[in-house]
C-alpha cells in the first residue's frame, strides 16, 4: 500500500460565523474575509506539513486545486507543487489533479506538469478533474461541455507527452498546429494519471478503460460510498476483461490519531465540524449546474439532498466512515476493515482538515506515520500476488 | 380555441408542436422554462391566428439532438422548420430566451416573417449589467423572480411537482446552459447584424423584471432605433403570464390579424 499525505490547504482562519451565515465558502463568500498576512503564515505552515511528510515516510505528498474558496487555497497545484518539487529529495508529489476543462489551453498543464516532473527528477504524478460543480460558475466555462472538454484536453495532454513533435492536433475544443511539448516528461512513458472523483459512473468507465487503467480516487464519502464505486471500478475493469490491480484504487480520507478514542474525538471535533458544515457546505444548484453529472445522478444527489446537505456531527461521521477518528490502535483496525473489504492499494489521508491548528495537525502526522503507517503499508504488502 | 398536439421531424430532430386557431401564423418562441402546457395568453391569441407552439429541441417533450450545441444551431433548425411547414408572413413572438432565438432568426433570413413581437428577450448584453442568476438562484427563487405578483409566483410553486415534471425541468434546464451558460445568454456578435432586420419589432418589457433587468430595454432601444419599445409597469420577466389581455392587446394592434 502507498500512504499520500494529502493537503487541501484550507483558509483555518476563516471567521466561521460569516461563513455559516453566507451558507457557503465557495463562489461568492466576499473575499475581503481573507487577509494576505494570516495567509502567508497559513501557506508556510501547510507547505512545511508537506515537506514534513517526507521525513515521516510517506510515499508521496499531494496537493489540489479549488478556486475562489475559503475550503482550499490552492487555485494553482502547480505552485505548491513547484515549491514541494524544489524542497524535497525522494517523495513522490501528487496533484490531484489539474481541472482540465477550466483551463482554456491544456497544453500549458502538459507543460507545467512535465516542468514538475524533469525539475522533480521523475517524482510527479498527475492528476486530472473536471473541477467541481461550483467552479463552473466562478470560471463561467459551460458545464454542459465539461465531459467533452476534460476528454479532449487529456488526449491532447498525453499524445503531447508521449508522440513526437511536433504534431497537428484537431479537436472540437482545441486546435493546435504545433503540439510540440518542451520539456518532454522525466518519466517514462509519462507520469503516472490519477482521477479523483466524488464518485461517478461516467469517470469509472472512462478511467477503468484498457488504454488507460488510470488510478481511481474516491474522495471524501461515506465508506458504504467509497466501496460501492471501488467495487464499480473493479467490475467495470471485468467488464473489458481484465482484473484491476489494487494500485488502480485509492481512497482519501482524513484521519486523526490521539492517545486514546475520546482525546480524538474531543479534539478533531470542532475542526472537523468545520471541514464538513462549514467548508464543504453549498447549495445544490451550485454543486451541480446542469450538465456537470447525468440527470440521474442529479435526481438521486437531489433525493438525498438531506443527508448530504445537512449538517453532521464528527460522532455521526465516525460511524459513517467520513473521518477515521482514533487511537491508533482504533486508526489501524478501522483502516484493516476497510481495506479488506475495499483492497485499495492507496490510502490518501488529510491530517490537516477545517480550522485543525499546526499543533495538532503535526502531533497528529506522527502519530499516524509512527503507529498506524507501518501496519497498513504491511497490511497492503501481504496481498501483493509474489 | 382548441389546441392540436402533434410531433414533426425535421433535421433529424422530433419535436413536439401544439396549434391551435385560425388566420395569419404566429409562432411562438418560449424561454427557458420551456411550455409544458398551452397557457392562457395562446388561447387569446388563437383568436385572431393560427398560434404555432413548439417545444424547442432539447425542451420539453422533444428529443434532444446532438447537433444542438448553440443558439445559431437552434436559428437554423427554425428556419428550416418555417421553411418544412411553408409558413409565410409570420408572426414571430419570442420570450427571453425565446426572443434571442428569434432574432438569430432574423438577422439571417426574415422573408418567411411579417414582424417580430420580442418579450424581455436575451441575446445582448449592457455594460454594468449582470442578467439575474438563474443557475445558481434555487428553484423558489427563480419562481420569485419571475413574478412582480407574488400572488402568481405562489401559485406557480403550490403547483404539484410530479417525477414527469421534474425530468422535463431538468430537460429544459440543461438545454438553457447548453445555449446560454458562456456567455451567459447572449451572443457578443449579435449586435453587429441586428441592422440586417427588415421587419418591423415591438419590444416589450416588464418593468420589475428581475432575470434581464429594464435597462436592457433601453440597450435594444439604441441597438435597433426602428423598434418600438414598450414597457409594462407593475410586471415581471413574462408579461404574457402576468398580464396575458394587455399582452394579446400589444400583440393584436402591433402584429395585426390579416395577412
């Protein structure tokens, strides 16, 4: 099993009353709530928690992009990443993932990326999204398109890193007369891809198809979620005819490691209230403009709208599986049953989540990476085929 | 006055097309909440013509063909539908996004039309002025303010939503982004060609109108000096709903009746 240490890089500071009272932190949350001086000292300390993961042993350090929110302050992995390629020596740094169809030319992340992975010597791998719902709105790119945009950008992506240039490329979305890639990726073929998703059947099939086997990432959902489409991926590799290896799996999740059950609980608790009713909080329509998922999908978020929008307590998230919360003795059993029912062969976990203070969050990494790291990677290991 | 419902194939597309009345053709161009149902102002209308009432491609209970990607795509398939029904001296009344499509229309080809009647239409956009909303509004909201009356939004969203309802809203919600997300239903190339419209256009305009606020009526006013521009006081972005008799009235006296 791989162990990603996985920052969202979250603006802590935020006065949370006024984002409760605006009802979301994305879109429109005025951006006078954020102050340039609280975020230098907040960028610096999340950096240096990445570059700690290093040191504590994690096989890689990840970093996202969300824009125009207070939930992550990172509308470009491409500058953490940077920062982390040149401050590191060995870890493998993941950006999960570019948001492909905001950008109005792909060929700048295949350049930025294959940047990444020379200067790294080899140590990218590359992630791609649609971006969620709302970025939709911030960025106005057409979410009816979003789908056909992310395909054709991630095809010219990888035939700019893997054909010879120069090359004509002739897409509906983007027409390029030279594709001629400088620098070529460090990494042969090319870095490897992850596609992290909230969870849908349309990015299942597409990542799970033979000519890719693209690494899949369920991000931030109920365990009975997270397994349901692990299982789907699994089936759908059946489906065209092959097994899916566990490395092809990943789940992310966060986890708090304390002494003992209550001093985890009492302490992940408010700062973990805030990741998920504060940050993660917004309005239906503005997850999901029309197009951005199938019709179906949006009735079925729409039936669960309850469930889903509603607020939920760390304890109710403990039991769901949308936290692993613990000792590590708790941290390790939790993470053994979920994985064998799930065999993911990547485990992403957020140390740093909400409003978590520096303290915490770094007491809580090397906990993590001290008791619960080593049993899972040995865990894992056992059910590699020799 | 009775409406026949009927479904008509033209470029590879079923669309469903209700009629109703006699004399010249009028053809209505809905907005984005699509016309589930015949409405009170079409009955008035039929009257005196032979109201036209499709469901655009992508709306409603027509199919959603995958050529539709844009608001020419959609002009096009309505000249070919004026063209495939050898409808002449039409009478083209379009609402909002409705009344984009129908100057789209015009800017190419206005021999098959007699005038055009424009409800709060989209299809330009004002220095200063951002349309409201729609997709990021809940679905009270937009009901809201569609509505001066909120007597008439009530109304609107005691109105049961059945499963077949809501698949067509959802329908009829993503052909709207499809045409009108970015940018945000309007052409930016409109402007240079409306001069190419030779047929006289009445601009109506409800003054409280919340989704194209009434400045753009004055903007259209600039755009096309030969328009006449008529503003409804105490009314929303559908006067047709809101005030269905003044509305047929403009209409009668504006459009006429004979041929």
């Amino acid at each position: 099993m791989e162990t990603v240490l996985f920052h969202l890089m979250p603006y802590a500071d935020l006065d949370l009353k006024a984002g409760r009272d605006h009802g979301t932190v994305w879109v429109n949350l005025p951006n006078s709530n954020f102050d340039p001086v609280k975020g230098h000292e907040l960028y610096n300390r999340y950096l240096d928690e990445l570059e700690y993961g290093e040191e504590l042993g994690f096989d890689a350090i990840a970093v996202n992009e969300h824009h125009q929110t207070a939930y992550g302050l990172m509308p470009s992995p491409i500058v953490t990443a940077s920062a982390l390629a040149r401050r590191t020596q060995r870890v493998k740094i993941a950006i999960l993932g570019s948001a492909l169809p905001l950008r109005d030319h792909p060929l700048m992340v295949a350049e930025e990326h294959a940047m990444i992975d020379v200067i790294s010597g080899g140590r990218l791998i590359s992630g791609f999204v649609r971006g969620i719902g709302a970025e939709y709105h911030t960025f106005g790119v057409n979410p009816t398109f979003s789908h056909d945009r992310f395909h054709e950008a991630h095809d010219l992506i990888v035939r700019g890193w893997t054909e010879p240039g120069p090359f004509a490329f002739q897409g509906r979305h983007y027409n390029v007369q030279y594709v001629n890639v400088w620098p070529r990726p460090f990494q042969k073929p090319h870095p490897p891809i992850w596609i992290p998703s909230q969870g849908s059947k349309e990015t299942i099939d597409w990542a799970a198809h033979p000519d890719r086997r693209y690494t899949y990432l369920q991000t931030f959902s109920p365990a009975n979620v997270v397994q349901r489409y692990l299982d789907m991926y699994r089936d759908t590799c059946k489906g065209f005819g092959y097994e899916a290896q566990d490395r092809q799996l990943g789940w992310a999740v966060p986890v708090y490691v304390a002494a003992t059950d209550e001093a985890a609980r009492r302490e992940a608790k408010p700062h973990f209230e805030a990741f998920r009713n504060v940050f993660l909080k917004m309005p239906v329509e503005m997850l999901l403009p029309p197009g951005y998922t199938s019709r179906e999908s949006l009735k079925n978020v729409m039936k669960a709208k309850a469930a889903i929008f509603g607020d939920i307590t760390l304890e109710k998230s403990i039991e769901l599986g949308l936290i692993v919360c613990g000792s590590p003795e708790t941290a390790r059993r939790v993470l053994e049953d979920h994985w064998k029912h799930m065999r993911f062969g990547n485990l992403l976990v957020l140390c740093q989540f909400g409003t978590l203070p520096a303290d915490l969050t770094r007491r809580n990494m090397e906990l993590f990476a001290r008791e619960v790291m080593p049993a899972v990677k040995q865990l894992a290991s056992k059910a590699v085929p020799a | 006055m009775a409406f026949s419902q009927r479904f008509i194939d033209i470029d590879g597309c079923r669309l469903c097309l209700r009629r109703g009345g006699s004399g010249a053709p009028l053809l209505y161009l809905h907005g984005a909440s699509g016309v589930p149902a015949v409405m009170p102002f079409m009955e008035k209308l039929a009257a005196r013509f032979d109201v036209l009432v499709p469901e655009h491609p992508g709306f409603g209970l027509s199919d959603e063909p995958a050529w539709l990607e844009n608001i020419h795509d959609l002009a096009y398939f309505y000249l070919d539908l004026l063209r495939a029904l050898d409808l002449k001296d039409v009478r083209v009344v379009g609402s909002s996004l409705g009344g984009w499509l129908a100057l789209e229309m015009a800017v190419r080809d206005t021999s098959r039309m007699k005038s055009l009647v424009l409800v709060g239409p989209a299809g330009i956009s004002v220095p200063g002025i951002q349309p409201g909303d729609i997709f990021l509004w809940s679905p009270e909201q937009v009901v809201r303010n569609l509505f001066f009356d909120q007597k008439l939004a009530e109304q609107r969203l005691a109105e049961p939503v059945t499963p077949e309802l809501l698949d067509m809203t959802l329908k009829n919600r993503h052909t709207v982004a499809r045409l009108g997300w970015e940018p945000r239903l309007h052409d930016p190339h409109l402007p240079k060609w409306l001069h190419r419209i030779d047929v006289p256009v009445k601009i109506v305009w409800g003054e409280e109108d919340k989704i194209l606020p009434v400045a753009y009526a004055r903007e259209f006013g600039k755009l096309m000096p030969k328009a006449q521009v008529e503003i409804v006081p105490r009314c929303g972005h559908l006067p047709q709903a809101e005030k269905p008799d003044l509305f047929c009235d403009i209409v009668f006296r504006f459009a006429g009746a004979k041929g």
